[in-house]
C-alpha cells in the first residue's frame, strides 16, 4: 500500500509531538549538562568550542552560536557523557546562530562506556543509520529513536554539511535503571525459574498446567504442549514469580504445541510484591494490548519501550484462536536490588514465632495476652482477638525474640477484633543478637520515629522502615491508641541472616545461602543450574556435579546475592564432579555490586584487573584471596578461560554481615565532638560563612548563617574535615543552606590519611574518571551517599562540582572508627616495648643464651655478654625464629634490623602464620608468584629498619619468621604491627 508524502509527514509530525510530550531534555540546553561533560573531536578556535553547541545558544561576547570543527571532513564529532545510563528517546538540532553554517545528515552513535560506540539506527530509514539534519541557522529538528536507547555517552557524527560544519543540540530521555549487560532470557525455558514459580488463574487440568508454559515445551507423557486455562474469558492470567527484582525488557510467546491453540493478543501486568500490579500503558494511557501468535510454534518476541522493575509478571490474554493456551519466555537484565529487601512475613500470622518468642510489659488478664497478638487473630473460647495493655500508658510494649538475627524491615498492624480498641501510632526499637541495648528506629532528625497505626478494628496497616536493620529482637511501644492499647500485628523482613563473625565459608556451600540467592547468565539446562554450583556438590543424577552455562563465551557468569552487605576475602572453586570428560574454569575474573545494579571488577595490586588461576582437574579446590577486602552484597564470577565446557563449584571466604547502613554512625560534625579547629574550606564568603557553620542540621543564629558558603564559585572549591584520626568512612549526608536557596546540586569526595595526597573517589568501573555524587535540591532534606567500597582516612574533603545559587552546605560524615592504619600507622605489638614477654619469644636454635630469642627485639643494643641480636646456631632455610602473642592478632606488616654490633644480617625472609602452634600456613604471594611461598626482601646493614606490609592481613596467634637467605649469618631483630586482640 502507498503511502503519500502528506500522511508520512502527519505520522512523523504526530510521532514527534509524542515523544516530545513524554521525553525530557536531559540539560543541553538549561546548562545542567555541564561543559566539561561535552568534548569533540576537534574545535575550530575557543570561541566555536563545545560550550557553544547548547540548544539556542546565542552569539554574543565574542562566542560563537554553535560548536564549529576545526576541519570539514567524516572524522569530526562531538559527544556529551550523561554521567550515568539514560533511556535516550532522541535528539534535537539547529544550526550556527548569526552565521550560515549547519550540519544537513548526521549519524548518532551510543555507547555505555565511552570506548566501544554503536550506531542508532533510523527506523524511518530502513536500513539506515542516517538522521536529517538541518536546513537553516535556527529552526530545531527533532528526531526521534523507535526504540528507547540505554545510554551513557551519545555522540553526532556529521555526514554532510552546509559551508562548515556546526551545529547545536539537546538529548531527549529520561534517567534508566542501571545495569550491565544485554538482556537475557530469564529462565522459562532452561529451568532456573522452578515450577512452583509459574501459577495461573486456572487450568484445564493437571496435564494441562502452568508449569507447561516453558518456551519450547513438546508434549509428552500424557501432558501437553502448553498452558491452557480452563475457561474462555478475559479474566485468565498466566504469572512468574523471578523470585527477585529484575528489569524486565520483553517477552516471547508460542501456541500449544501439540493443537491449533494459540493467544494472538495479551495485556502484561507486572507487580513487587505479587499482591498490586500494575498494568503496562499505552500512549493514551489505557492498557496496552500486545499482538501475539498466528501458529502453534512461531516464536514472537514483544519488547517493552519502557523496562518494568518487578518481581511477579502476569499475562492476560484479551483474544486467542481455539483456545486460551500458550508458551512463554521472559527477557531482562538483573537480578537488582528493589527499593527494599523484598519483605516477608517472619511468622507472627502462621504460628512459625511460637508463643514462647513473644513478651510484653503487662497483659490485662491471660485472655488478652501476647499469644492473642497475631495478626487476623479473631476472638472465640473467651479468649480475646488482640493483646491488651493491662493500663495505658506509655511505659507498655510488646516484644518478638526471632531467636536469631533477621533482616527486619517493616510492621503490619491491625486493632481489635471484637473491641473498638487499637494503637493509633508507635514506636519501634530492635537489638541484634549478642547486644545488650535496645537502639531505637529513628526519623532523619535522629528522633524516635512515630508510625501510623491503626484506625479502626480490622484494617490492615504496613509500615516500612526507612533502612532494613539486623535485628533479633523486635520491641513495639504504643504511642497513641483508641480506646485501649489493643493490637495484633506481623513482622515484615527476610532471613535469618547468615552471620559470619569470623573469616570463614559464606554458606554456598553449606546452604546457608539459599539457592534463591544464586542466579547466572545461563544453565544447559536444570539438572546443570545453579543449585548444582555449590563446593563439593557430588553428581547425583540426573543432577550435575556442577554449574554449567549454556554456551562457552565471555558473556557468561555465577552470581550470588548475600542478601547483606559482607567483606569477602576470597573465593574457592572447583570443577564439575562425575564427568569423564573433564569440565571446569581455568580462569576468572570476579566484580561485586551494593545494588546488583553498578559492577565493579575487582582489581589487582597494581589497579589491573584481577585475572585469577582457576583449576587443573574436576575436584582439587584452588583458592583465592581478594586483597584488599571487598565489601559488597552481590558478587559475580566471569570465567575467562576454560577446559571443555563452562563448568564450576564455588564458595566465597569472608565475614559479616556488615551492613552500609547499620555499621555507619555519624562521627560528630552535628554534635561537636568534632571541634571547629578541625573544619576547614578553600575560601569563606566571609567569617560569619565560614566552614564551622557546615554542621548538619545548624541552624541561622543572629549573624552567623545556616552553612558554609564559598567565596567563589568554581571548581576549586573545597571543604575538609579532620577526623583526628584515621576512620573507616562509609558515606557522606549533605543539606543545603538553612536561610537561603543555596545548595550543591553535585560534589566529589577526597580523602586523605596525612592531609596532604589526596585520593579522589572514582566511578564504578572507571578508575581514571571521579564518581560524581548526587547532592540537594532544596535548602533542609538530609541526601545520604555510601561509599562503595568504604575507605579508610582522616581527612575527608569534598569538592562541590554544581550548585544552586551559591556554593553553601552542611554535611555530616558517617564510619566507624577509629581504626589502626594498616600502611602508615601500624600499631606495634610490643617486643621494641617488652609489652610481649621473654617467654613468647622461642627459636629454632640459638647460638649460646646470649644470642637468644629474647635478644631479637627491634633497636635493642649488646649489653656485657648479651648480643645485639638473636643468632641461630647453625646458618640454613631450617631456621626459624618465633613470637606467641597469647590471643589471636590481625597483623599488618614486620619490621627487622640486623645484629648491632657484627656484620650479620638476615637479607630475605618468609612468614608463617598459627593459631595453635602446631599448624603453620606460609603467607603467599598476590601479585607475583602467586600461590607460591611470599619472599620479603629485607636488611643490607646492621641497624636500618625495613618493614614489609603482608599482601592480606593474617589473624594469628604465633608469627614465625624464617630467614631464607642472609650476610655472614642469621641474625636479627625485628617488630610486629597489627591490631587486636581479637575476640575469637
């Protein structure tokens, strides 16, 4: 059918008004797209450079109205980095203003990390990835994309051009979830999603059920090709459960296999937490209704223009040939983190907390006590349906004991059953388990948070906390009731949380980490998913001795969700168990996410990517150590190389959980515990702004006024805190000005342990770009960033990079702390100092008692007979020389001299580390021979100190050091620096 060249241009003109009604501009044009965030490839002069490419940019003080190259040829461009990942949905383009010059077709190309860029292509075009571009100086042309582009960088390729190429413009999107990769298929068809995960309104019977509804599925034994309903009607769903949040993309659907049944149009509803869901819109605003099949097994994929968040996904079929009757497939990115833990019932309602798990202050009489406290609990055999307060006041709570910790999260309350009694607001305190205080849930003015109960009887009332906490016991304080203090009530959270207090297996081993937690790019199939990946899982069949992806490429990978933020401090892997043919990785790479959405590879002693040695045969554990630390909550492994097929067990090595939240405090700017000496800036606007007043939460007070504010607004601003020592910082709260609109909209964050070389936080992925953390929007609201991953430092200094009004803040800094540095303030463990006795200084052999063990303390001198130095007996790699230090230490570094008054001295030396005694295990190498015993190269002469740091800090009880080669003869003196003791 024609189209004639009027109904094209009604379409794009209609297109267009669309996509502009429902796109913003990203910052061109408004300058919230800054100018160091827009480059080129080249710039006529600096008069025609990127700051001049704005939308409606004008000419005026000698600048330019537009970007202009400095030559006319295919090579020029000119790129804006968005700073985080946009659905990009077009572009907007004039030319040079005052001047006839402008860019007549361009190409505009993507990219997510500024290296690698792919054209767009012109869906009005086909087959085209050209765009038309302008005709004059100013009209603006748009062009949108028929698909939404995820993007970071978006670049102008100019293809042809009037006189000279220059040209203005603006984005069009809007800010997208952010995760790596290509959407995937999720699971339908190769089983990581299980059966009990796919439901239905109905079926036709047992043979016909939802779990039928896998992609590709054939008939057979006795059951058929698809999910049929049992009736007709525009009422049936079919729904997954992803068992997690994922950023859903799309769909593919097929008929039944085996009959001429098929759904040729369907609605989808996505929801988070299986009870709300929420239709996708059209344009108009009404339920979308996809087109489906035509056939029984032609596969039709369904992409979203908008990714949904979500857990649960429902199909409702609006129109079908024969019957309502299907297949599915689910494509999209993730798993991710929802906004919170996906919340569930811990067991008040179905009796999983017993009534022995349950206190209170009073009980009005044993019928109205804490048993009667369940949620839906309804009155009968004279027993009430609520626990009663025997008196109001507001001295009464009542009290859960989860008997281990819980991620807790949130509050379901009701009233009364048969009585206009219910607490109409309360309080919430929890203490996890080994604490002896209560902590209270507070608001963002660190005041006990009120919650909204109930208003009448049987209504169910949910309140979420602002941050889920690890919590044992759970205590709820009536504030205000009607009637009486009256209520039954559910607890809202997940776990119980795997506690690991000391180094040690995570639990994918074990079980501890639930196979729920566990996700991957693919399966073979289900009998080689992920439940399958745990260390030393044997075959038992049809069940697999491993994980084994479904291709062999570098797009696959494991990953876990620990559910909580842990420091890992490395990771086991094997082979697949039971298969003759020999399956395992030779080599990986690990990253890790806070929010399983921004991946951060784990990088080597060198800032290189970490490749680390995988294994040799199907069942030898190989294990690695990540140093430093990382502390994450999702971890991902990304096999490099491997020997036949892709195919693994694995463990993680670390301890925690260490929630970013729960382990931060504020470390005292708002309560003065750090004094006013120790605030300082680049510059005051004068001494009633100056940097004391950065206090979070100071208020204006007669003069002086509610921030500090910069003197000058550029780049070179800065404000510094001294911790007065060194803290392990884990985020940052800002709030503008209290007595005017000014605030930082955008700052960078440096730290420091001496004041002097400051490190500045970089992006996720990027070490040579700084992160960028999002600032205020208004003069008060409190905007918390957590680092990722924490630091330690003392001085902590942050650089606005766009503000409001003026350059002004308040901030407060959040750690813990103090804490021993572990590079350039080792604490010294006592044998300079004789803190470490005689008796746990113990040797090899010893050359007479005047060249004993006790003589190899750091900086002592000879003494009469007694040597300046401990000296073995005999000179050979059998010599050793050893400190008890009675409790376990996490040691750092060894410091080691010569003997003070001969020419002897130890050149080379390894360590081993105990704690009993008997077992000793060699520190190895990181960097360099890795997995090999760990040389350190130590003295040249008598008496200078050389100190060497351990590649991984070691808890032990007993370090031994052995001299592996030496001038003249063994002989030393040396230091052990670390911190502790160590609660076992």
């Amino acid at each position: 059918m024609a189209i004639s060249h009027n109904a094209l241009m009604v379409v794009l003109i209609v297109k267009m008004m669309i996509a502009t009604s429902l796109q913003a501009q990203l910052g061109m044009e408004d300058g919230r797209l800054t100018d160091v965030q827009i480059t080129a490839s080249s710039c006529f002069d600096g008069n025609h450079c990127t700051d001049r490419a704005r939308l409606n940019q004008p000419l005026g003080n000698g600048k330019t109205g537009a970007w202009s190259a400095r030559t006319n040829d295919q090579d020029q461009y000119i790129q804006v980095d968005l700073r985080q990942l946009h659905e990009v949905s077009g572009v907007m383009t004039q030319g040079r203003n005052g001047y006839s010059q402008w860019v007549t077709s361009f190409r505009v190309l993507s990219s997510l990390d500024g290296l690698t860029f792919t054209p767009i292509p012109n869906a009005m075009m086909a087959g085209s990835d050209i765009f038309n571009g302008n005709s004059d100086r100013d009209t603006i042309v748009t062009n949108d994309f028929s698909a939404n582009i995820v993007s970071r960088f978006i670049r102008f390729e100019p293809v042809t051009w009037a006189n000279h190429i220059s040209m203005r413009f603006e984005v069009l999107g809007s800010i997208a979830s952010k995760v790596e990769g290509p959407q995937k298929a999720l699971g339908m068809k190769f089983g990581q999603i299980p059966d009990n995960a796919i439901t239905a309104s109905t079926e036709y019977d047992a043979n016909h059920g939802a779990e039928r509804s896998r992609l590709d599925t054939a008939a057979g034994a006795g059951k058929t090709g698809a999910w049929s309903a049992r009736t007709n009607n525009v009422n049936q769903w079919l729904q997954v459960d992803l068992n997690s949040f994922y950023i859903i993309t799309g769909v593919i659907t097929q008929g039944r296999q085996d009959a001429n049944q098929w759904v040729t149009g369907f609605r989808v509803e996505s929801s988070d937490d299986g009870v709300t869901f929420n239709p996708i819109l059209d344009c108009s605003g009404n339920q979308q209704v996809f087109t489906g099949n035509a056939d029984r097994n032609t596969k039709v994929t369904t992409e979203f223009a908008r990714p949904i968040t979500g857990r649960f996904l429902r199909i409702r079929p609006s129109s079908w040939n024969g019957h309502i009757s299907m297949r599915l497939e689910i494509l999209g990115k993730g798993a991710v983190a929802g906004q919170r833990f996906e919340p569930l019932k811990l067991g008040m309602e179905d009796g999983r907390i017993a009534d022995s798990q349950l206190s209170s202050s009073t009980c009005y009489d044993v019928n109205h006590c804490v048993d009667r406290a369940r949620l839906n609990q309804v009155a009968g055999g004279g027993r009430t349906g609520a626990w009663s307060a025997q008196v109001n006041d507001h001295s009464q709570w009542i009290e859960v004991d989860l008997l281990t910790d819980f991620m807790f999260s949130g509050v379901v309350i009701q009233g009364r059953s048969d009585a206009n009694q219910w607490v109409t607001g309360y309080s919430l305190q929890y203490r996890p388990d080994g604490q002896t205080t209560l902590i209270d849930i507070v608001d963002e003015n660190g005041a006990a948070q009120i919650f909204s109960g109930s208003s009448d009887r049987d209504s169910l009332v949910i309140s979420m906390l602002p941050l889920p906490v690890t919590a044992r016991y759970v205590r709820i304080h009536p504030e205000t009731w009607s009637g009486h203090i009256s209520m039954r009530f559910e607890l809202l959270g997940d776990g119980p949380i795997n506690v690991v207090s000391t180094p040690g297996k995570l639990g994918i081993e074990d079980g501890r980490v639930a196979a729920s937690s566990l996700s991957a790019s693919s399966c073979y199939d289900g009998n080689h998913c992920v439940d399958r990946s745990r260390l030393n899982q044997p075959r038992a069949s049809p069940f697999t001795g491993a994980w084994s992806a479904r291709t062999n490429d570098l797009d696959q990978w494991i990953q876990v969700d620990l559910r909580q933020a842990f420091e890992v401090t490395g990771i086991i892997t094997q082979g697949r168990n039971g298969w003759p043919h020999g399956q395992w990785v030779q080599s990986y790479q690990m990253s890790y996410s806070i929010d399983g959405k921004d991946w951060i590879l784990v990088k080597g002693c060198l800032a290189e990517t970490q490749i680390f040695p995988g294994n040799f045969d199907a069942d030898s554990l190989v294990e690695n150590a990540i140093s430093p630390p990382v502390t994450a909550r999702f971890f991902r492994l990304h096999p490099v190389r491997w020997n036949n097929h892709i195919s693994l067990r694995w463990e993680l090595i670390g301890m925690g959980p260490t929630t970013l939240a729960g382990s931060s405090r504020k470390l005292g700017l708002e309560d003065y515990r750090i004094p006013d000496s120790a605030i300082t800036a680049s510059t005051q606007f004068d001494a009633n702004h100056g940097p004391q007043r950065a206090r979070l939460n100071l208020p204006l007070s007669g003069a002086l006024k509610g921030a500090w504010s910069a003197l000058t607004l550029d780049h070179s601003q800065w404000l510094q805190v001294d911790l007065q020592g060194n803290y392990r910082v884990t985020g940052i709260i800002t709030q503008g000005r209290a007595s005017a609109d000014q605030w930082v909209t955008m700052y960078k964050v440096a730290y420091s342990r001496n004041g002097e070389d400051f490190t500045t936080i970089s992006s996720p992925g990027t070490p040579l770009q700084d992160k960028v953390f999002d600032g205020n929007s208004d003069r008060s609201t409190q905007v918390t960033n957590y680092f990722a991953p924490p630091f330690t430092a003392r001085f902590i200094r942050v650089l606005p990079d766009e503000w409001h009004g003026h350059i002004s803040m308040r901030i407060e800094i959040l750690g813990a702390g103090p804490v021993a540095n572990m590079l350039s303030d080792a604490v010294p463990l006592g044998l300079e100092s004789t803190v470490i006795p005689d008796s746990s200084l113990t040797a090899s052999s010893e050359w007479d008692p005047d060249h004993g063990a006790k003589r190899a303390r750091l900086n002592l001198a000879r003494v009469g007979i007694l040597r300046g130095a401990w000296s073995a007996r005999t000179n050979n790699v059998n010599q050793w020389i050893q400190v008890d230090l009675l409790s376990p230490y996490r040691i750092f570094a060894v410091a080691t001299q010569g003997r003070q008054d001969l020419n002897q001295w130890v050149t080379s030396y390894k360590i081993a580390c105990s704690n009993d005694g008997a077992t000793f295990d060699t520190v190895q190498g990181i960097c360099t021979n890795a997995a090999a015993d760990r040389i350190f190269t130590a003295n040249t002469d008598r008496n200078t100190i050389v100190t060497n740091s351990l590649p991984v800090p070691q808890v032990c009880r007993f370090v031994r050091l052995l001299p592996a080669t030496w001038n003249s003869h063994i002989s030393l003196r040396m230091e052990l620096y670390g911190e502790g003791p160590l609660t076992e």
